[in-house]
C-alpha cells in the first residue's frame, strides 16, 4: 500500500447540489465576447488563493501545487478566444509526481465544478495547446516549477470551428453506465438509477476525458465493503488527469449522499488493457 489519505468532503458554493453541476458542466471550446467582470474575477482569484484550492485531495499533496488566475488569453488550437485563464503550477522534484498529479488534477477538477461551472462560466481543460512559455512567465513560475495544464475561461459561446471539434470528438455524449462501470470479474454492472451506488457511478460517466475517450473503469470489487478500484482502459499521457477528474466526479457526489471513503494505492495487477490506477474504500 504506497499512499493513504482519508476522505474529502466538498460542498458546493451555489443551492446547485455537486451532482447537477457535474451534469451541467461541458468543455467550453468558443467564448463570447463578454468580459468577465472585474467581481467574478476578483472571486475567482480570491478562491484560487485560499485554502479551499488545495484542501482535501486524496493524498494530502497541496503543498506540491498552486492555482494562478490571470485575464490573459493563453490558448490556442480549436479553443475559441477566451477572457482569462486558470494555470496550474507545480513542483518538479517532487519524490512521487503520480500521487502529485493525481491530487493536483482532482484539485483542479473540483476548481472545474465547484468554482467555474457554478459562476456559470465555460472553461476546457488544456494540456497540449495552452501556451505553456507565456503561462510560465505569467505564473512566476521557479527553477523547481512547471506548468502541466490550465484552462481558458470566459462565457460560453459558439463558432462554427468549435461546433465541429466537437462533433469530431462526440463531446456532450456518454456510452451507457455499464461501458464504465463494472463487476469484479469486469463484467458490465447494470445499475438501477435507484441503486444507492448510482449517482456516484452516473458522475463518473459524465467525467471528461481527453478527446472524449471515455476510457475510466470503476470495479466495484466487494459490495459488503464497498470497494471500488479505478483503471484506465488503454495508456496515454493524460491516464492521470482522466482518472483524477472521475475520483473528483464519484467521492464528491458519495460525499454528498452520506458516503465517506478513503483513496489508496494497492498492489493491483492491470486487467487485461486496463491499467489499475487507485482504490476507494468506504469508512
């Protein structure tokens, strides 16, 4: 067992309970050309410098990260124009820079929903085509730092270049619960929407994943301790960040409905092409 933490509680900033802004969030592609006003900015940086940003991830890695606002357009690529951008920053020596990832990504997840979707603003996550020489300078970045990813912000809107990117990487659409979630034997599970492990499962299914890959596996491993293990299905550079932003998605929403747990790193064998990434045990 390398890594341990006990469960997040998050509770969301807005009457909007975490499960609806979870349905509610999309990838923002094309902005309006409306300025954020100079209030929301304000929050949105006040937030992103307190506690709260780094507060609760699953192993207790905050102090390896930081959250930089800035109204600077940095993105390129199909996003549209935005008006500002959120960037990640984080330490480069760090002694486990999967468990930094993970705890960084699932951070900024949270940032995603609880933060940007509820100030009723449009963002996507970006890890190739932000432009990461400017955001360095932007961010003050040290001789120990680096900038992974970040996210263009602004209020959503549309363009003919966006509309087919996302038709090209069927954003928006979700394979049915049972293509992510699975039994032991990673035979489908078929959940009722009544079953009490349902939304928890339902918000993985609507997590995003890098070119809508949909490729998070939740195994529900022992149903009288209720033990789920994550994989990725097939490897990439963004295995990470996809599994982080699907732990957001499941303990946010179990916390909500009553649900505490606890994340670990078991010595688990990969499945097949599925790549064991992180176990939730409930406490």
């Amino acid at each position: 067992m390398a890594a341990t933490s006990a469960a997040s509680s998050t509770t969301p900033a807005s009457d909007e309970s975490v499960f609806q802004l979870v349905l509610k969030r999309h990838s923002c592609k094309a902005f309006a050309n409306t300025p954020i006003p100079s209030a929301v900015s304000e929050e949105i940086a006040a937030k992103l410098a307190s506690p709260w940003a780094k507060s609760n991830t699953p192993f207790g890695k905050g102090a390896a990260f930081r959250f930089v606002y800035s109204p600077e357009h940095l993105s390129g690529g199909a996003v549209g124009h935005s008006q500002g951008t959120i960037i990640c920053v984080c330490k480069t020596d760090e002694a486990d820079p999967v468990i930094t990832e993970l705890d960084l990504s699932y951070a900024f997840a949270r940032i995603h929903i609880e933060l940007i979707t509820r100030l009723g603003l449009g963002a996507c996550w970006l890890s190739a085509t932000l432009n990461f020489k400017r955001a360095s300078v932007v961010a003050a970045c040290g001789a120990n730092e680096k900038v992974p990813f970040g996210t263009p912000l602004g209020y959503p809107g549309s363009s003919l270049i966006s509309s087919g990117f996302n038709w090209l990487q069927g954003a928006g659409t979700r394979k049915p619960i049972d293509h992510f979630a699975k039994n032991a034997d990673m035979s489908p599970l078929t959940l009722p929407d009544t079953h009490e492990w349902f939304k928890p499962l339902e918000s993985v299914r609507w997590a995003p994943t890098a070119f809508n890959r949909q490729c998070v596996r939740v195994v529900f491993a022992d149903t009288t301790k209720h033990i789920f293990h994550f994989y990725i299905e097939g490897s990439n550079q963004y295995v990470f960040q996809d599994a982080a932003i699907a732990m957001y998605h499941f303990e946010s929403v179990a916390n909500e409905i009553g649900k505490q747990g606890k994340w670990t790193r078991e010595n688990l064998t990969n499945k097949g092409t599925n790549t064991y990434i992180v176990t939730w045990t409930q406490i």
